[in-house]
C-alpha cells in the first residue's frame, strides 16, 4: 500500500537526517579521538626529550626532578631501562616498576628512537601511550620510557558518544515533528485544491481553483488545472447551446408535422392501410416531439432559465392531472393504476411537477408486464410533502441505480428503444424536484419493482392563536 505523501516526505526527511547525524557523530568522535591523541603524542614526546636530556647530564637526581616537573598530568608515568630491560629508575607509581616495553619493542626502540607505540600496562592492562629515547650514561647506552594513559581520552571519547546517543533520538524526534509540520503546511494549499475541485460538478464549472503563490509549483499546478477547466466550460457551453438551439428549432417543424399528418388521416380518401401508416408516423412524431421538449426543459435547466411559476399548488390535483392523460395507456397494456394516500400543499410550478409526475408513471407503466399494478401514493410528513410511483414490474439492476437519472442513461438500451424511451424522462424529473428545493431518489429490486418517490418541501401551516383564558365567574 502506498502512504501518503506527506508520510513519505517526512521519512525520507528523517532518512536524510539519520544519514547526516550519523556521519557527523562518527566524524566527532574520530577526530575528538585523533586530536586527543595527537595531544598526548606532543606532550610525551616533549617530556621523553627533557627527561632524557636531563639524565644524560645529571643521572638520576636529574631524572626525577625534570619528571616531576614534566608529567603533571594524571596517569603520566617515566622509566629508565637497561639494555636487559632491567628498571634502573621510574616515576609515576606501580606500573612504572615493571617495564613498560616488551623484549621485542625495547630493542626497536634502541634501534629506531622517538618512535611512538601503544601498550597494555599494569594488571588491568590499562592502554598508555609511549615514546622511548635512548640516552648514553657513563659509556652505556640505556632507555628513557615515558608514556601517558589513554583512559582520560576513551573516557572523554566515551562521553561524546553517550551524549550523541541520547541527543540524536531526541533530535531525530524533533526533526520528525517539524518535517511533519512542514510538509502537512506546504500540502495544504493541495488539500484545500482538492476540496475545491470535489465541490466543482458538471453545474459549477464556472468556478476556479485557487493558490497562495501563483508563481510556485503548487500555483502552476492551481494554473494547469484552472486552464482545463476553462477547456470543460467551453465544451459543456457549446454543448448545452447546440442542445438548446437543436431543441428550439425542431419543435417548429415538429408541430407542422404533426399538423399535416392530422388532415391527412381525417381525409376520407385514405384507406384503412394509408390511415393505419399515417397513425404509426403521428405517433413517432410525437415520441419525436416529447424528446424535443425534454431536450429544451434540460438545456433550460442548464442555462439557469428554467422558468417556475411558484403558487400553493395541491398536490394531489397535480398528480390527478399527471396521470389521467395515462389512463388508457395503462388500460391498453393490462395495468393497474391506483392512486392514494395523505395529500399534501407545496409551493411550485403546478406544470413541472405535472410533467416529472407524467414521466414517472409513465416509465412504471413501460417496465411494468400485464397483469401489474402500479401505486401512486401521496405521503407527508413534517418538513416535506412527497409522491411515491410503487410498481410490480422488472425493476433496476444494483449498478445501475446510481445512474438512472443521468441523462440518455438506460439500463436496458435495447428495451428502452423498443418501448420508445430517450433517457431523459427521469433526467427531467431530477430537474424538476432540484428547482424546486426538492429531492427524487429510487429503490428497487431486480425482479420485483421499483419505487421512484419525489420529496418537496412542505408549506409551514400557521399556527392558530390559543383560545383567550374565560374568567371564572363563580
């Protein structure tokens, strides 16, 4: 699974971060190492020189006084060796008894003076820092030894990295919050696009995004996407103006059409044959002429110009209105229409809701096989008013039922088109039941029915002044 980008950020980030820290701390301790050390070699290899000199001049008294003076540090120890390796002086307590140097290492000493060696000394093996010169007494050659330990240097090394170990986390922590911090700030203008541009539909393609800084990627972005939406907009108009225009002049011909074909079928020249085609070319006509009309209420719709004329409109009249014309289609199909319930007053065009009431009966009428039942109910209820279309017939499969009030949308083409259905009829029953402040929605069953139910608000009934309070005359 991909993590968000704002998670992926902030580990890189705090990845980045551990690389550098880790680095950096190694760098510390090694170079705190190497200076610390680099120290103590000046420092013994300055004393081993003054040390020597002064028991080459004054034996031994010279030794311990010029040791005294040189190893002030703590953990400084000094030593003269024969060639045997026997001690003949030390300074600087126990482990100055023993030799400091190795059989191998002292007669490379006598060989190579000067040179600096690191030895394990005492019971604990304590590491020391050691640099031998050797120095002619009395015609013999012997080995002034002088070390340093190293425990102050490891004990500080030691610290260093202890403090590295709590303070990194800490650290690593504190980077992790702010890096968080960071790219959640710098996202939100994206997530705040992101919104914007969910709230943006087919309906609100006039409006843009937004940026803080045009001029940063995230305001190049707001740009890139603004410029595609200004492309939509343009579609969607020129789209919506050539249905509207379509629409417009069609229904001139239509309507001369239809004139036509009026005086031709009551001419009495005509025979049956001629009247009975003449009746099939007046009906599609008028199937033509319905597409027509559905086609310029939508483009209307579209255009913000879909006119209502709003009146207490009794509901249960405009369903009467909207299903009579549906009667002796309903009859000829072997359908049963009922119509009851609890009526209701809304506030509306009684025309348009007429007309989404006169789609929904009429698409249950299609789908419903001989024999149905098709229930008109009128419900009410608190804050809305509403119409029920309840039928037997073959009802909508599940994926389709989010799509059903999409526009030229059938779930079934090839039955729509043999019933004479455009897929526009419940797009127009959408329309309607929005402009008015309302809703439209489905439930269904394949194989069962379906029941397509329009809510509008519901008239407020005013509320009648209590009765005065009669005094009591007793």
């Amino acid at each position: 699974m991909r993590l968000p980008i704002r998670v992926r950020l902030t580990a890189w980030y705090v990845l980045f971060l551990v690389a550098i820290l880790v680095a950096l701390g190694a760098f510390i301790v090694v170079k705190l190492r190497s200076d610390l050390a680099s120290a103590i070699d000046r420092d013994i290899r300055a004393s081993a020189g003054a040390i020597g000199q002064s028991y080459h001049n004054e034996g031994l008294s010279g030794f311990n006084e010029t040791s005294a003076l040189a190893l002030r540090r703590s953990g400084s120890v000094a030593q003269v060796l024969d060639p045997h390796g026997h001690v003949i002086a030390s300074y600087g307590g126990d482990i100055a008894q023993d030799p400091m140097l190795e059989s191998p290492l002292r007669i490379g000493a006598f060989a190579r003076a000067g040179k600096l060696l690191t030895v394990n000394l005492g019971d604990s093996g304590l590491p020391f820092r050691v640099v031998a010169t050797p120095v002619a007494r009395h015609g013999n050659v012997e080995l002034v030894v002088v070390g340093e330990s190293l425990q102050d240097v490891n004990e500080a090394v030691r610290k260093i990295v202890v403090l590295l170990l709590i303070a990194g986390p800490i650290a690593l922590a504190a980077a992790a919050i702010a890096g968080w911090l960071l790219v959640r700030n710098a996202l939100i203008p994206v997530d705040r696009m992101r919104k914007k541009a969910e709230q943006i539909g087919i309906d609100r393609l006039h409006e843009r995004l937004t940026a803080p800084n045009p001029s940063d990627e995230i305001g190049q972005l707001a740009a890139t996407l603004n410029a595609m939406l200004d492309r939509l907009e343009a579609g969607v108009v020129a789209r919506r103006r050539l249905v509207a225009d379509a629409s417009h002049e069609l229904r001139t011909p239509l309507a001369a059409m239809r004139a036509e074909l009026d005086v031709s079928i009551l001419d009495e020249q005509r025979t049956p044959a001629e009247r009975a085609a003449l009746q099939s070319v007046r009906e599609d006509v008028d199937r033509m002429s319905r597409t027509v009309d559905n086609m310029m209420t939508l483009a209307l719709a579209d255009e913000g110009r879909l006119e209502l004329r709003r009146e207490p409109v009794d509901l249960d009249q405009v369903v009467r209105t909207a299903i009579e014309p549906l009667l002796a289609l309903a009859a000829a199909k072997g359908v049963e229409l009922r119509v009851g319930g609890e009526a209701g007053t809304v506030t509306g065009d009684s025309g348009r809701l007429a007309q989404a009431l006169t789609n929904l009966v009429e698409n249950a009428i299609k789908f419903t096989p001989a024999g149905g039942a098709i229930d008109v109910r009128l419900w009410r209820e608190v804050r809305e008013v509403g119409v029920t279309v309840r039928d037997n017939g073959i009802g909508i499969p599940a994926d389709a039922v989010e799509h059903v009030f999409d526009r030229f949308y059938r779930a079934d083409p090839s039955r729509s088109r043999a019933s004479g259905g455009s897929g526009l009829g419940l797009a127009i029953c959408y329309e309607v039941a929005s402009s008015h402040g309302g809703r439209v929605w489905v439930q269904s069953d394949e194989g069962t029915g379906s029941a397509f139910s329009i809510a509008l608000p519901a008239i407020a009934q005013p509320q009648l002044p209590a009765p005065p309070a009669v005094a009591d005359a007793r």
